[in-house]
C-alpha cells in the first residue's frame, strides 16, 4: 500500500482498517519524514508581501484598513494575527503528507478561548473560522506552534521557555488526534475540553486567574458584542471606527 493510495481511498469514501491507515502512516513517515518540516526557503517565484496583504484586502471596509495596519505593526505576533492569507501562501510550498481536513485556516494562539455552548456549558476551544477550507492539515498545526512561540517572546520569555511550550502544544496535538482516531465517530463529535478539565491542567498558583477569566466567558454574548462594536446612526446599528472586532 502506497500513501497516495489511501488518500485516494479516503477522497472516495472508502472504508480503511486502523492497521492499513498505520501503515499508510509510517509510509508518508519514510517519504517525508519529520525533518523535512524544519527548512523553508522563499520560492523564487514569492509574491512581494505587500502586494499579497494588499490582495487580503479586497472587500474590507477601507476606513479600518490604516487600524489593521496600524495594530499589525504593534508586534511579530500581531502582524502573524493579521497576515493569515500570507502564510497560507509560504506553507503552500511546504512538504505535506497530502491529506487535506476542513482546516481552521488562522489557528493562532488567540483564537482559542472560553465560551459557553448552546448546551450551556463552558468549554475551552477554538472560536475563529472565519478562514476555514479544505488544506493540508500540518498548516493549523504550523500555524498554531508559530504563534506560541511569537507570543512567549512578546512576554520575554527565552528562547527554551518558548521551545518547551510548543513541544508541549505539540504532544498534546498528538495525544489527542491519536484518542480521536481510536474513538468511534460520535465520542469524536462530541469530544470537548470543559472547564473543569482546563482549571485541573492549570497550575495551582494560576489557578484563581483561570478561573476568572473562565467566569467572564459566562458573561459574553451576541447581544453584549452588538452593544459594544456598534452604535444606532439614523436608527441603524453601525460599526464604530477603530473599535476592536
């Protein structure tokens, strides 16, 4: 069995063994094995990074692109929150095992958060899809390390302290896709990290900061962001200029 053979057996629906996708597994392993992953050298034939944000642009409302800008500048993590299309453009030169997930398209740091369910419960989970797509899935996983590593050095951490973070993010990555693949599809749809789970991760000194920032998560609502992004002009709600979406 060659990779390229389950990845076509997966686009057509083709039922698949646990062992033959372990198999297929170690396969894509031996042809692009994880070293690979560490280099990236600009194509030759890379758009200039202006132009591509320019393009990202299209559609925007014009009076907030000079605040866009202007909070992009404020840090190397700020301009990774707002340059979501750019590196999906340098990942796609990238190696990749060739199988393609509905991708959260901008899994960065920040767009993972407390929020509760229509259930009414409190989880911890991602909250953006405003890029999702079909792409290979290492680029959420590359994305996602990325912006743990820009943000420790936002918080002059060390370099160590940034590494030992995405190796931790990494092995919790792997852990949990390799429950998912040997649960049964509904304990998959309805896995999630609730509240109680997050406050038991959490260090007992950050504990109580946990637990608030929890608790404020209680209180956010549709209603709560219409009342503060916008104000009534003519009996119409609209967006306030430079305020934070």
């Amino acid at each position: 069995m060659y990779v390229e053979d389950v990845i076509v057996a997966d686009r057509v629906n083709t039922a698949l063994t646990v062992e033959e996708r372990r198999q297929a597994g170690r396969l894509a392993r031996a042809h692009i094995p994880r070293s690979s992953q560490a280099d990236w050298v600009p194509p030759a034939d890379r758009p200039d990074v202006v132009a591509l944000l320019r393009d990202a642009d299209r559609g925007r409302v014009a009076e907030l692109l000079p605040v866009r800008y202007t909070r992009m500048a404020a840090s190397s993590f700020a301009f990774l929150r707002g340059a979501a299309a750019l590196m999906a453009r340098d990942l796609s030169s990238t190696p990749t095992t060739g199988w393609r997930v509905q991708a959260c398209g901008d899994a960065h740091l920040a767009n993972f958060g407390s929020f509760a369910t229509p259930e009414r419960e409190l989880v911890f989970d991602l909250n953006d899809f405003d890029e999702t797509s079909r792409r290979p899935w290492e680029w959420d996983l590359k994305r996602l390390a990325t912006s743990v590593m820009l943000v420790a050095r936002a918080n002059g951490l060390p370099t160590a302290a940034g590494t030992s973070a995405v190796v931790a993010m990494a092995r919790s990555y792997r852990l949990a896709v390799t429950g998912y693949a040997a649960a049964g599809y509904l304990a998959t749809f309805y896995a999630k990290l609730d509240a109680a789970r997050v406050l038991k991760a959490v260090s007992g000194l950050q504990r109580p900061l946990a637990r608030r920032e929890l608790q404020r998560a209680t209180h956010h609502d549709q209603l709560a962001a219409l009342a503060k992004l916008t104000a009534l002009v003519d009996g119409r709600p609209r967006i306030l200029i430079g305020r934070r979406s």
